[in-house]
C-alpha cells in the first residue's frame, strides 16, 4: 500500500473512530467495532495503532494538528479557530475518552498534543501573556461541554466570546 492509500485508509479509520467515540464513549468503543465500522480488519488496526488507547492517541493527534493549521492569521481569528476546535464534538468526545481512561495515557496525549503545542505557538506572538488571554478566552467552556452543562456555542456566540475576553485582556495589560 503507497503513503497516500495508507493515509486515505487511516483517515477512514480515524473517522470511524470518532464517530463512535462520539456516539457510544471510550469503554464503549472497541477495536472490533472501530474495524467493523471502517471496514478495516482488526489486525490492521493492531498493527498500525497498537491498541485502543493507541489508537485514540492517534486521534489526539490529529485534532491537534487542526488545531495547528488554525494558528496562523490575525489574532482574533486564530482564537476564534481555536475555541471552534475546543468546543467542537471532537475535542468534546477526546476530552471525555480522557477523563474515562484509567491509565491517564489519553489525558497525557491530550496535553502534550494540544495544551504544549497550542501554548509554546501563541506565546511566540504574545509572550508570558498568552496564558492568561487563553484563560479569558476559553475560561470554563470546554469543561462545561466535555459534561454536557453546555451545548455547543454557534460561531457568533463564539466570536463574541473571544472579542469579549482580547478586549479584557487588553485593558488588564494596559
């Protein structure tokens, strides 16, 4: 199979696994039925992934290398890109898998592929205040989302949420 066959087919896969994640949760989703659902076999899946944790590590992944092609532009835009992302079903069902994995192995993944990524980017533009403009900004969202306590904000709400908190980080700054 050429890099590109295999790529389309790990796509499929990765799609599967998600919409799976999302619909059943991370107990609830096995190997078998990520194959099943992909079309994939399950060797294949054993081989490439590892196992389930491997697997929904390789989903962390490239939810953060989304969010990665989001940084780049005006400022308000890149925010805007990223509370999209971290408010989205994706990071929703990741974030969940998360909590509900016993070994921490997702919770890990999480954050060295999001949070230490995300970070190190946006503190290249704004400095030691990225931190704080990233609180103000996403502030109790994603955990209020990851616990169904919030549904899933629509682009203006989330574009007035971030004009909200730039606006309050640029008065705590001056």
């Amino acid at each position: 199979m050429d890099d590109a066959a295999k790529a389309s087919r790990q796509s499929a896969i990765e799609e599967a696994a998600f919409a799976l994640l999302t619909e059943r949760g991370f107990e609830a989703t096995s190997m078998l039925a990520v194959a099943k659902a992909a079309r994939a076999s399950n060797e294949t899946l054993y081989r490439w992934y590892g196992d389930k944790v491997g697997l929904f590590g390789a989903l962390v992944a490239r939810n953060a290398a989304e969010v990665a092609r989001g940084l780049e532009g005006p400022l308000d835009q890149v925010l805007i890109a990223l509370l999209t992302m971290l408010t989205g079903p994706r990071a929703v069902a990741l974030n969940r898998a998360a909590a509900a994995d016993a070994s921490g192995a997702l919770g890990e993944a999480l954050a060295k592929s999001g949070r230490e990524t995300v970070l190190p980017r946006l503190e290249a533009l704004l400095g030691d205040q990225a931190e704080l403009l990233l609180r103000l900004v996403i502030g109790d969202w994603q955990i209020r989302r990851a616990t169904g306590a919030m549904a899933q904000p629509d682009a203006e709400t989330i574009a007035a949420r971030v004009a909200e908190g730039v606006a309050l980080w640029h008065r705590l700054r001056d």
